[in-house]
C-alpha cells in the first residue's frame, strides 16, 4: 500500500465526479519542504515557525530566521507556503523566554501563548515580521496569525506588519509581490464574531486540534479524554459547516489544517461539508489522494446535508457504512 500512495505523488486529487481538492502540507523544519516533491502535494499550509525557536538553545536571531524563510520559499518555488507567526508559550514554553513572570500558569493551552505573546512581546514579532518580509523579496508572503480570538488582535498584528514592510521599503529594500493575511480559527469565541473578521482576510484555515479541545472543553493531550470525543461529533461538523458556508459567502478561503484533515475518514466528512482545502501531515498525502479519487463529492455532501439535520447514531458509524456502501 506504501508503495501504491507513492505512486499518486503525480496524480492530483480530484474526487471521482471531478472537484479538484487542494491537499497541501503541514511543516515546521527546513528538511519538512522535500514532503513536497515526496508526496507532490500543492504547498505548505501550515509552516510553523515555532519550531525553529524550541530546537534552538538561544531566541533565533532575525538573520536566522531569514534564511529559514528564503530556504523553504525557494524549495517551495512556486508552490505556496502559509507561514504561521509564532505559536509558542502554553505548552511550548521557550527556556529563554520568561514565561513565568506572573507565575506558573494552571492552562497554559488557554494562557498566555501564540498572538496574545507575540502582541505583548512585540519585539519578538517585529523580528519575524521583518525576517518574512525579507525572505519573501519579489515573491508572494502568506502569513497567518494563531489563536486570534478577537477581530482587533487581527487587526493589531496586520497593522505590526505593515509598519515593518513600510519601514524597509523607506530602505529601498526588495519587497514581497504581495502580502497576502489570514487567520487561524482555533478559538470558537471567533466564530461569533467572524462576519466582522473576514472582510479583512485573503484566507482562513481552521486549527481543529485546538479548536476541537476548546469546543468540548477537553485537554488535547489527555490520555484519558482521547477517545471520549470524536472529531465525527456533530458539535464539531455543524461548527466547521457553519465557519466554512460562512467564510465561501465572504469569498474567503477556508481550509483546515488540523489532524483530522490527515484521517481518511473525517477528510471525507470535511469534503462533505463543502470544505475542499486541506493541510496534512506529509504521510497521510497518500491515502487521503486515493480516497479522495474513490468520492463522488456531490453524493457526500447531500448525505452530510442529511446526517448533520438528523445525527441520531453516531455518524463515525453512520459515514462508515456510508463509504463502504459507496465503495469509497
Ligand atoms: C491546530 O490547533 O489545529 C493547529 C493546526 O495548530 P497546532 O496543532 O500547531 O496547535
Ligand atoms: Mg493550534
């Protein structure tokens, strides 16, 4: 079966009555970009730049994260890359940060992390916004904020970046083509509040690891919770469905980029629900191309249309049968 995954890597996912799905990929480090000519996935949706900062025993200087950059784009050439501004602090504490200037924190997943740091600490984000914008000379920089939970911490962050590219242009330096702005939807307060959001997006991509721990108020990494919950739940497939209907009306983008787009079985339910856009991990490329090529995506999203109005089993069983009796 490995061998018969590789073999897709030149064949693109379209399901079965013709809808091209983009199926990109999640990485972090530079040797993550060669899964792009492994797995001839469409790009890097979701590059987190915090990995570079918890291998490194000391803050990675703005050179050092320049090069990082201008490495992965060029690996990438014309495929693109959705750089994710820092998301450390929670669980990802840095040694050389002071974390704990307030103490130890009781939940650190819903503490002091991602943007509400990289705002606070904006010297650290200046660095970066200027190691993008420089790595991205001549090129398209797609850059995306975690955990935004409110509109004006969006607003904030953009405004930041704009600064930083106004004050190298005033250097005369190359800059990118074009910025494009997207945010992560990980946190559900920012669903109620996503029509004042996404008139100012070119992209959203849904964060479903940590979107699905806050929706169900269950530790992402609890041993005991692992099983309790099912990404298959329709507390979950109604909120994407209502995120996703929402941002297509907008004209924006919608893609996901959490685990669950990687399991053959929950990529079929998101293609149910009208989303076509997934970032995975690089080994699930495979498998998700081979069932996305068995689907008729008509069929499976009047079936989810039904599921959803009616969820009375549970659907993991229900999207079973379904599949199998499909053939998928
Ligand atoms: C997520 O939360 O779904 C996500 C993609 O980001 P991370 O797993 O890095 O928190
Ligand atoms: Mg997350």
């Amino acid at each position: 079966r490995r061998a018969a995954f590789a073999q897709l890597k030149n064949v693109a996912p379209v399901t079965k009555d013709g809808h091209r799905v983009t199926v990109m990929v999640n990485a972090g480090l530079r040797d993550d970009v060669s899964a792009l000519d492994l797995t001839g996935a469409d790009g890097i949706g979701l590059f987190r730049t915090e990995f570079q900062f918890l291998v490194s025993a000391t803050l990675p200087q703005r050179e050092a994260q320049r090069r990082l950059y201008r490495d992965v784009l060029e690996a990438a050439g014309d495929r693109p890359v959705v750089f994710r501004t820092v998301d450390i602090g929670g669980d990802k504490a840095l040694p050389y940060l002071n974390h704990d200037e307030d103490g130890e924190e009781e939940n650190p997943a819903m503490g002091w992390r991602a943007l509400r740091l990289a705002l606070d600490r904006d010297g650290l984000m200046k660095a970066q916004a200027r190691a993008l914008i420089e790595a991205a000379a001549g090129r398209t920089l797609n850059v995306m904020f975690p955990m935004v939970s409110e509109p004006w911490e969006f607003d904030q962050a953009r405004a930041l970046f704009e600064a930083q590219h106004a004050w190298l242009a005033a250097r005369g330096r190359k800059m990118p083509s074009e910025i494009r702005y997207g945010a992560m939807l990980e946190v559900p307060a920012l669903a109620e509040v996503l029509d004042l959001l996404l008139p100012k997006l070119q992209f959203l991509s849904i964060g479903t690891n940590d979107l699905t721990q806050f929706l169900f108020a269950a530790d992402r990494a609890h041993p005991k919770l692992a099983l309790r919950y099912d990404w298959l739940s329709p507390a979950i497939l109604r909120f994407l469905k209502r995120v996703s209907d929402q941002a297509r009306a907008a004209g924006v983008p919608v893609a996901v980029c959490g685990e669950m787009g990687g399991r053959p079985l929950e990529a079929l339910a998101l293609i149910g629900l009208g989303i076509d856009r997934l970032s995975i991990t690089p080994a699930a490329v495979g498998p998700i191309k081979a069932m996305l090529r068995g689907l008729d995506r008509g069929a499976v999203m009047a079936a989810m249309e039904e599921m959803l109005r009616h969820p009375e089993a549970p659907l993991r069983d229900v999207l079973t049968g379904w599949a199998e009796a499909q053939g998928v």
